[in-house]
C-alpha cells in the first residue's frame, strides 16, 4: 500500500477507491483585512481589530484591498493557474451570530483565478492535482461557546479577514496524497509569501470532499463534504472513516445520503450536520457595493517579476546544479527556509556534507528541540565553518559530532571548540606510526591470525590505533599506514 500510494478499502468480494476533493481556506498574509484597514494580528485581544466596516455599521461600504488581490494573483501564479482579468464579487446570504453583515462577500460564478495544478512527489513518481479555482472572500467573526455557561460570545477580530478558497479537483486518492497535497500547497504560499500555512491558529483549514466507487467504475460516487477540518492528521482520519462508512452503506445495499459532516476529533468519527434537503440556499447575488474587479496586464506582469524561485524549480536547479537526489533536494526545498540555510552553508563549503549535516545532525536537533529551522542554534555561518573544519582534514567526521554537541548552546565558533579541547585531528603519519607500532607489538598473536587469512581483524587494529589516538587518530590515515604495516 505504501509503495504504490495506492489506497483501496476492501470487503469480501470488493475493492472500492476513495475519490477526495479539498476545498482550502488559506488566509491572506496581509496587514489588513479584505474591505477594510483594520489590523489582522493574531492572539489580539477580542474585538480590538474591529472597524465599523467588520461590525456592518449601517451605511458602511467596503473599499478593496489592493494588496490582498495581489496576494491572490500570486498564489494564481504559483499554482501555474488562469488569471481572470474580471472578476465579480458576491453576496453569499445567511444569518449566523458571528456574521453581523448577514451575508459573507464572496465570489462564485466569476473568481479571480481559473484552472491550474499542483504537482505531488509521491514514492511511486509524480502525480499532478487539478485546481478547479481560487477565489477571493471575507472571514466571518468567531462564537465563543466555553466563557460563559448561558451565553454565547462574539470575536470580531476576524471579520473581515481575507482568504483565498482553492478548490481541488476530485483528482486526490488516497490520506497519503491528500497530506502531500496540503504541504505542496503550504509550501508554494510560503514561498510566495500570500499564506503562513499555521494551521494551529488556522491560518490553513480543509473542507474535505470524500466519495467511494468500485474500483474500475468510471464514475464518481454521491460525496459527503466534511466541513472545517484543521489538521492535516485530521483530514486523514475523518477521510478514513468517512470511506469506511460509506462503502459499509454500498456493501448494505444503501444508497449515500449528499450531506455536510462534521468530523470529531475525539471520537474519531463523522456525523450529519445537515442533508441536502435542508442545505443553505445562499442567494448569491453580486454585491452592488462594489464594482467587477478588473486586472490590468501591467499589473499582472508586474506581480510575475516578483515571483520567486518556487520549490519545483528550486529541486530541478538542486539536482542539476549539484548532483543531490529526488530525496535529497525534496527535503531540502519544501520549506522555504531550509531551502536558505542550505544555499547559505554551501557558499563556502561542501556540498555532499552540508547536505549529510543539515538533513541528519542539524534537523535531529530542531525536531527533538521543536524549532524552526530560523530558530536554528547553529547558524549557516559556523555549521559551513565546521563543515570546512572536516573537509580540509583538520577534525574526523566523528570528532565533528562532538564539536557539533558543544555548538548547540550559544552557537559557538567551532575552531574555537576544537582549539580549546585539543580536538585537532592528529594527521602526523609519524605520529600516528609510532601508535600503529604500539598496537601491533601488543597484539601479536591477533596480527598472526590476520596474516594467516582472517582479514575480518583490521577493523579490530583501527579501532586500537584509534582508541590509542583518544579519538583523533586521521582515519584515512591510519587506514592506510595499518594496510602497508600489516601486509607488508
Ligand atoms: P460545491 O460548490 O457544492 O461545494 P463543487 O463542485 O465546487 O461543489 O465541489 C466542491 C469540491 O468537491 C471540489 O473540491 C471537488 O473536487 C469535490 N468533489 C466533487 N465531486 C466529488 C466526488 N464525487 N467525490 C469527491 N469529491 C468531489
Ligand atoms: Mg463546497
């Protein structure tokens, strides 16, 4: 299952596919909200970042934000996607506490952006996701149901807040793809800078569209969107179950109900929130406070030239510029930052090793002290000067390591390390003779054996030779002296 990211939920006689479609709600990295210049920091306190326009005072009217379009274009641009040069907004009707206009402005038959991909590297090769279209609309406020044992609350902050919804096409198949889809797209709004992709403070959420069919049917099953899902662990767990219920119904000979679900968290479960029946008639309408949203190919051409290099080509220039792997230079790209430290670390040292260090020491360290690569404790500066320190043959490769240990705490210059605990490699073939001599009159029954065939025991002399060397024994060297030695 793995290998192949092939994903089938199988019952006795029958092999059914899970058929996925996301829609992501991504919000704008912007200093103000969609319509209106109030703050959009998160964690204020509640209702500070409220202007007149967010609590729908009567007679205020929204002014576009320039630079959230902007925003929206380039992530167009990023998911290789149609820009439209007209787009409408709409009124999308309904009444919640938490919605003080009674309506959520929106775009629906007209978006800003069109058709576009986004390519997945999955184990078995790649595999391109169709976007359907992104579009431009406000956040609503937020009820706060646990203050207060009789009463409900009204945030405000986020009124008003703009977000990009990208919907995917039902091109996804498995929990694997969806999780590869959701950081593909992350990474790409980080690059570009148009989304934190911070799904705690939910920056990032998920309505996961999920159906099931017999495998080789050509086509789709009735869907179930479940609505509102926060975590990419999450979105594999209700799709799971979600799959499950629905071909346990097939295999009862039930038909699937069109709904909305909600998935809990702590059940593991999904349920109805509401069937088709009763599904909200929005009564989309455009909004006659403002005006079809036209974008000039100036402005489109300038926002190109500000597009940075994105991870696809990123990797592609990776392997070819210096020889890493597929493996290697995925790890390496998908986050924007890594991809910096990276480029920072081999201006002026090895590649190959600064690879080996940044994917093995240095990301051990960041996951076991949960820290961002830019919360690094070993800056790009001295990991390459202790990169350097290996390479020109001054310290082992293993003797790093513990120079690397003392780095951590303070970001300390690792010469410095190496001067002040005498870690310097001993590359004196003299020297290192002497200590070879030693080993070999200490162990003359043991060079016996090896000369009589048992070749199996020169890893035993080096390690003698280097335990006689405290460790800093140039192991290359001792290699090679040992080999003259012991066969000559
Ligand atoms: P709506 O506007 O009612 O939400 P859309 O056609 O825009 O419907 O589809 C919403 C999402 O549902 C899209 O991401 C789409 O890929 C997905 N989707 C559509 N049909 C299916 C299906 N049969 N199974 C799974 N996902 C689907
Ligand atoms: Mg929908």
């Amino acid at each position: 299952m793995a290998e192949t990211n092939q994903f089938f939920i199988e019952r006795e006689q029958n092999k059914y596919e899970v058929v996925i479609g996301l829609e992501v709600h991504a919000q704008v990295t912007s200093a103000s909200k969609l319509f209106s210049s109030s703050p959009t920091k998160f964690g204020a306190e509640p209702n500070t970042q409220v202007s007149l326009v967010d609590a729908a005072f009567p007679g205020m009217l929204p002014v576009i934000n320039e630079f959230c379009v902007k925003q929206a274009i380039k992530t167009g641009i990023g998911l290789k996607a149609k820009i439209n040069k007209k787009s409408i907004f709409d009124r999308k009707n309904y009444f919640y506490a938490d919605l003080p206009q009674g309506y959520q402005i929106s775009q629906y038959k007209y978006p800003i952006i069109g058709e576009g991909k986004v390519i997945l590297d999955m184990a078995d090769g790649q595999k391109e996701i169709g976007i359907e279209r992104l579009h431009l609309e406000q956040d609503a406020g937020k009820s706060i149901h646990d203050i207060d044992p009789t009463n409900t609350f009204v945030d405000l902050n986020r009124s008003g807040v703009a977000l990009m919804e990208i919907v995917s096409k039902p091109d996804l198949r498995s929990p694997d793809e969806v999780n590869a889809y959701i950081k593909k797209l992350r990474s790409i709004m980080r690059y570009l800078g148009t989304c934190d992709g911070n799904m705690q403070e939910g920056s990032l959420r998920a309505d996961v569209n999920v159906s099931v069919r017999r495998q080789g049917d050509d086509n789709f099953g009735t869907r179930c969107e479940i609505k509102n899902v926060n975590s990419i662990k999450f979105m594999q767990m209700a799709i799971i179950y979600e799959a499950n219920r629905q071909v346990d119904l097939i295999e009862e000979g039930k038909s699937i109900d069109q709904e909305t679900r909600l998935f809990d968290t702590k059940k593991n479960e999904t349920r109805s929130m509401r069937s088709k029946e009763d599904a909200h008639d929005y009564r989309y309408f455009p909004d006659p406070d403002l005006l079809p949203l036209e974008i000039s190919d100036e402005f489109i051409s300038q926002i190109k030239d500000e597009i940075p290099e994105l991870p696809d080509e990123k990797k592609k220039r990776f392997i070819d510029k210096f020889n890493l792997s597929s493996y290697e230079a995925n790890i390496l790209v998908s986050d924007i930052d890594t991809s910096k430290y990276f480029e920072e670390v081999i201006k002026n040292s090895d590649v190959k090793l600064a690879t080996n260090w940044i994917t093995g020491e240095l990301f051990a360290v960041l996951n076991e002290k949960n820290l961002e690569i830019s919360e690094s404790p070993v800056s790009s500066y001295n990991l390459s000067k202790l990169i350097n320190l290996i390479k020109d043959g001054t310290i082992s490769g293993k003797i790093a390591k513990t120079v690397f240990e003392e780095m951590i705490d303070g970001d300390k210059d690792p010469q410095t390390i190496v001067d002040q605990k005498g870690l310097k490699q001993e590359s004196d073939p003299k020297a290192l003779e002497e200590l070879i001599n030693k080993v070999i009159k200490n162990n003359t029954s043991k060079v016996e054996e090896y000369k009589s065939g048992k070749e199996k025991l020169f890893g035993f002399f080096v390690g003698q030779v280097m335990k006689e060397s405290k460790g800093k024994g140039n192991p290359q060297l001792i290699n090679k002296i040992l080999k003259e030695k012991l066969n000559g």
